[in-house]
C-alpha cells in the first residue's frame, strides 16, 4: 500500500495533486486516517478543514477514480451517510492515463501543422488554411490585403519537441 508522504516526494506527483486538489486538498490527503472510512462532516472535524473543503477535495477526487464512497442508509430515520475512502493506489495510472491525453492532443494539433499549408494576413494577424485562403482568392476578407505564406515551421518544430519529451517520459520514446 501506498502512502500519500511517499507520493508526494515526488515533485511531479506533488505538482500533479497540487493543482488538482491544491493545498487544502493535499492537507485532507495528509490527515485522512490510512485504510480508514469515513463521512465528510467526521473528515471535517478530525482534520479541521473546512466542510466545503473536505466535499469539494471529495468530488474532485471521485470524479478521478480516486476516492470512493459506500453508501449507508439509517434504518430508523431513512438518511444517507456516505463513507469515503482514498485510492490513492490507482493514481500512477490516473496520471499516466492524463499524459496520454495531453500525448493525443499534441499529436493531433501537430498533424494538423504538418498537413496543413498556412496564409497569413499581416494588417489582422489571422492565419488561414490554405484551402480557406483559396476560397478567398488569397486576399483577407476582412481588409482585402494580400494573404501571404505563413512559415509553421517553429510551431511544427516546438510542438514535435513537446511530444519527444512526453514520450520521454512515458518511456516509449
Ligand atoms: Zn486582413
């Protein structure tokens, strides 16, 4: 088992809950008891974080996979306690999974540069497909100026670095 002071030694990982759950949240993680479960008004009280805190860190959390809750119905008074639990187990894969997306993304916006020719208008700054700067016969049509060859080569190229060092880091390079 997994404790959550060993992930965040991890500066990557500290850095990936940080600005999932931020500082409270990460405080809820530190003092939410080991292996335990519990509701979030109890949660609230034994870690003194606020209420709204402890749900909002909560929810965030589940829709990650990584909280879950059991859900216990009083028999007398018909009300609902929901009992939380962590699983932080499951958060190498979660950022693995985010990293792939983000791996998708790119490689998709870089396809886009690669096979795509760019025109550019220099009065407006807008940049146009070449089959969109075709459709206006090369002139903008906002100022009629003459659209011109935008080189996306650096773009291109940035994006192609940014995508070597994810793979990098994923190990599949
Ligand atoms: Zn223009």
């Amino acid at each position: 088992m997994v404790t959550i002071t060993e992930l965040l030694a991890d500066p990557a990982i500290k850095a990936y809950l940080l600005h999932m759950v931020g500082e409270e949240g990460i405080e809820l993680l530190m003092r939410f008891p080991e292996g335990e479960e519990h509701s979030d008004e109890e949660l609230a009280e034994m870690t003194e974080i606020s209420l709204n805190t402890v749900r909002h860190t909560l929810y965030t959390l589940y829709e990650k996979r990584l909280a879950e809750y059991r859900r216990l119905k009083n028999s007398e008074t018909g009300w609902l306690t929901y009992l939380w639990h962590l699983r932080l187990d499951r958060l190498h894969g979660v950022i693995e999974g985010d990293i792939r997306d983000a791996l998708e993304h790119l490689g998709a916006r870089l396809a886009y540069e690669e096979r795509n020719d760019f025109y550019i208008c220099k009065d407006c700054g807008v940049i146009y497909t070449f089959s969109d700067a075709a459709e206006w016969n090369f002139e903008c049509p906002n100022c009629e100026e003459m659209l011109e060859h935008f080189d996306n080569e650096l773009i291109a190229t940035a994006l192609r670095r940014r995508v070597e060092k994810i793979r990098e880091s994923l190990g599949s390079a």
